[in-house]
C-alpha cells in the first residue's frame, strides 16, 4: 500500500524505553503505507539509529547540555531519580531545541504531513506545531483508562482521595470502580505539584490535537474509550496492538545471549516457566529483591528473570543475593540482564509472566495468552494490574507490600496449577479477541484505515 508516498511524518517520542518502542511501531506501520519519517529525539538516551535505517533520526540537544550545570545530570541523585522532576526537565529543556527543530524539518522542504508527539510532551508541541503550521496528532502509549482517570483527578481531589492517604489505600473510589484508592496511578515524587501539571498538561495537548492515537484495541477498553472521547472531543485511533500488526520492523540484532535464552528454553516443559521482569525503570529494594529469589526457588518451578543492573537498590547487579545461589539453582533458574520479550512471550515453554504491568507488558502478554502475576510498582501499573486481576481477569494480584517468599510461592503455584478457575482460558479468550480486532476487517484495522484517511486529509 502506498497511499503516502511522498508524505513525510515527523515523531517526537519520550525518551524511555516503554515511550519510545510504540512510537518506532507506529512509525512501521505507517511506513508499510508509503509514508516516510523523520524521528526528532533528544540528546537524552539517544536510539541507536543504525537499528531503524528506514527512518531518519534528528537529535535535538539542550543548553549546558553535558556541563556541570546540565539540569538532566543534575536530576539524578544518590537516592535515584525523581521521574516526575526528570519529565519535567525534559519538558523545559527541550522546548525550543524542539521548536527550532520541528521549524528546520517543515521549513526544508519534501512535504511534511503532520507531526505525531508523544502525549506527555503536553500542550507546547501542539502549540508549536500550529505556529509553525503543521497538523499534531498525539500517541498515547498508556491505557485509554488511565486517561480517564487523569481526567477524573480534579474530582479524586474535590472528594479527598487525592492526595492518597494511607490509611485509606484499601477503599473503593466508588466514582471509578473497580479501582481502589491504591490503584489510582500516582507516581511517587516530592514534587506532587508538578505531577499533577503534567498530567493536566497532557490532557490540555491531547484536547488541542487533530486526533490521539492509542496503543490499545476497542474490545479491551471499549468503555474507558468512550469516555475519552466524550472528554477530549477529537478522533481518537485506537488502533493496537502496535506490535501485532503486520509490518516490517528490521529484527533487533540477536546476541549470543538471546540465543542461550531461546536454547534454555526449549529444553523446558510446555507452559512451565516462569517469565519475570520489572520493565524498563521500576526498581526494587535489596529486601524485596532476596525475597523474590527465595520465592521463585521455593516454587520449585523454572524461571527466567529479568535483573537489569541498577534495577536493585544500592546493587550493581546480583551482588546482594546469598553465596552459592545461582550455582544452586543451577539450570532450574536463569537469571539475565535483558531479553528480548516479544519472543519470550511468545515462547510455548512460558507459562506465566510474573510483571510490574506496564501498558506495553501487558499489551505484550495478552496477545500471546499468557497469565499475568502482577506486582505493580508506579503509575498506570497500579490501575493495569486491577484490570488485569478483576475486569479481564487474566492475572492475580500480587502486591508490592505482600512481596515475601510464602507468599510468593503461594502465588507462583496458584497460576501455574491453574488453581484460579478459568485463567488459562480467560487468557486465550482475550487473545483470540485481541486477533479479531487486528483482523482485516476489525476494529483496530478499521481505525488504522481511517487513521491514514484523516493524516492525508491534512494536505487539503
Ligand atoms: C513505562 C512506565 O513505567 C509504565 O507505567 C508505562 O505504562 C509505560 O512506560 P516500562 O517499565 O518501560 O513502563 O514497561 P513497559 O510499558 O512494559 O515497557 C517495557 C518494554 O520493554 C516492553 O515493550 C518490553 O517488551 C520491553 N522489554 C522489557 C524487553 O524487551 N526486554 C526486557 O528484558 C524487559
């Protein structure tokens, strides 16, 4: 399909790994309809473009950039980094390095359709967008219910469950059921002022935009997306899962690693792993992290586990587990730095992914029927692994504050005996669902029709 041939499309992602993997998707799909990109990037965590090569990348960098002065630097403390502080920063620095940027791009000819923004950049870009004269559309990577929460934190305030309070965790938020007071998607920070100017701010983007474009499909939030629509009133495009559709994206290059990783598990039983990994930013105490060794040896099941180094406070790597571990779990248990999670999923010898439930994660998850045990860690994770365990029901709960090895093992058993009524089935059931809203002539192919209908009405 070429019905954008000659059209370029520019991308602003967020510079994290669970912003930026949705974007490049979508800009693969795209591209499989003739469009071409240019992808503008900050200098912080900069890709590496030589894994996109159909896609030109622009990297936009920031005043004191790299100097003792250089906010970014700055931001990351001893204690770690403040998220919101570091969203915040990002929004600050790279504001006019952007607009100087997106003004070379419309400016230099070849034509410019629109400028597709991740939804946290906020209103600036759509601002910017318009005094430049190029359509912004908005991606938002995270669920269509989390933004209708962020659309109810006036009210969450009004009525006091905002900001939360802990004797209150375990209430219901009867206006957002099934959500409990520990589900609404907060972040902890010691800017709480700036959170929530973030999160209004997005709103205000998104409200501004030609349309937002959604990594999620119309059977699995139908509701929540109704609502946004009611409260954003522009097209939205829920046209995910991103990386079901079929296009072409070059493979991440495969190391020696993978290779170990895919060999270990194909020695193992059918649906017998457990697959664990915290995503790509939650970290967990020393504490937490014995605890979930002991857990997963306890469970007397296979595992491979995701440790990114930093990943455990106060710790390089495994540093903190008991001598001898590893050698004693032996070929029972894996444990490696990063994998790649698409083709562990989709692995037959999986049988449970034990996550902090980012959208992407649980995204992935589904559309290979995999339960989930779900340790949500900040943020949407809270209000994803609610979902998961009571609305969609392919998961069980299994707290942060509950992170202990009886506990585990308790857990760990229940999924993987199939204790839980139904799970297994539950989970095929929501994939089969997701297949036939990817379909030709379902919901999300549909969308993705009219998507590229809308992008190319912006040259009339
Ligand atoms: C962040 C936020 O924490 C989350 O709340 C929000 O929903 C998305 O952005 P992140 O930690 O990046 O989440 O998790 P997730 O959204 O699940 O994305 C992680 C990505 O990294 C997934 O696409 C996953 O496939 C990939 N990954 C993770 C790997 O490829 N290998 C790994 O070892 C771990």
């Amino acid at each position: 399909m070429e019905e954008g041939k000659g059209r370029r499309i520019i991308m602003f992602p967020l510079p994290f790994t669970g912003h930026f993997t949705p974007m490049i998707e979508l800009a693969a799909i795209f591209h499989h309809r003739g469009f071409s990109f240019t992808i503008i990037h900050t200098s912080f965590n900069f890709p590496d473009p030589s894994r996109y090569p159909h896609f030109t990348f622009r990297t936009i960098t920031h005043r004191n950039e790299g100097e003792e002065e250089d906010p970014l630097l700055q931001s990351k403390t001893s204690s770690g980094t403040d998220i919101v502080v570091l969203i915040s920063l990002l929004k600050q620095c790279y504001a006019e390095p952007f607009r100087q940027s997106l003004a070379a791009e419309v400016g230099g000819g070849g034509k410019v359709c629109c400028l597709v923004s991740d939804a946290l950049w906020g209103r600036n870009t759509a601002v910017v967008a318009e005094e430049i004269g190029v359509r912004g559309m908005v991606l938002r990577t995270g669920s269509a219910t989390s933004m209708c929460v962020y659309e109810a934190f006036p009210v969450l305030k009004d009525k006091g469950y905002l900001p939360i309070q802990e004797t209150r965790l375990d209430e219901l938020v009867t206006e957002l059921p099934p959500l409990k007071v520990k589900d609404i998607p907060m972040i902890e920070t010691k800017e709480l002022e700036k959170l929530y100017q973030i999160l209004n701010d997005m709103l205000d983007g998104a409200k501004l935009s030609s349309g937002v474009i959604w990594n999620t499909f119309e059977d699995l939030e139908r509701l929540s997306l109704m609502d946004c629509n009611n409260n954003l009133q522009v097209p939205l495009f829920p046209i995910g899962p991103f990386h079901k559709h079929s296009y072409y994206l070059p493979p991440k290059s495969r190391n020696k690693d993978d290779d170990k990783i895919t060999e270990w598990l194909d020695k193992q039983d059918p649906q017998s792993v457990v697959y664990v990994s915290f995503g790509s930013i939650a970290a967990i105490e020393e504490k937490e992290f014995l605890e979930i060794a002991l857990g997963l040896k306890n469970s007397e099941r296979p595992f491979l586990w995701v440790v990114r180094p930093g990943m455990v406070q106060g710790a390089e790597w495994l540093e903190s587990l008991p001598s001898g571990f590893v050698e004693n779990i032996g070929h029972k248990g894996k444990i490696v730095k990063w994998v790649n999670q698409l083709e562990v999923l989709a692995h037959p010898a999986v049988g449970a992914f034990w996550t902090h439930c980012g959208w992407n994660s649980t995204l992935e998850s589904i559309c290979e029927g995999v339960p989930m045990i779900c340790t949500p860690c900040f943020a949407d994770q809270h209000l994803n692994g609610r979902y998961i365990a009571d609305v969609w029901r392919v998961g069980m709960l299994l707290e942060r504050s509950k992170i202990e090895r009886k506990e585990i093992e308790k857990v760990v058993t229940s999924v993987m005996m199939e204790k839980e009524d139904g799970l297994r089935e539950r989970c095929l059931t929501l994939k089969g669902r997701a297949n036939v809203c990817l379909s030709r002539d379902g919901s999300s192919s549909k969308y993705l029709d009219k998507l590229v209908s809308h992008v190319l009405s912006f040259d009339s």
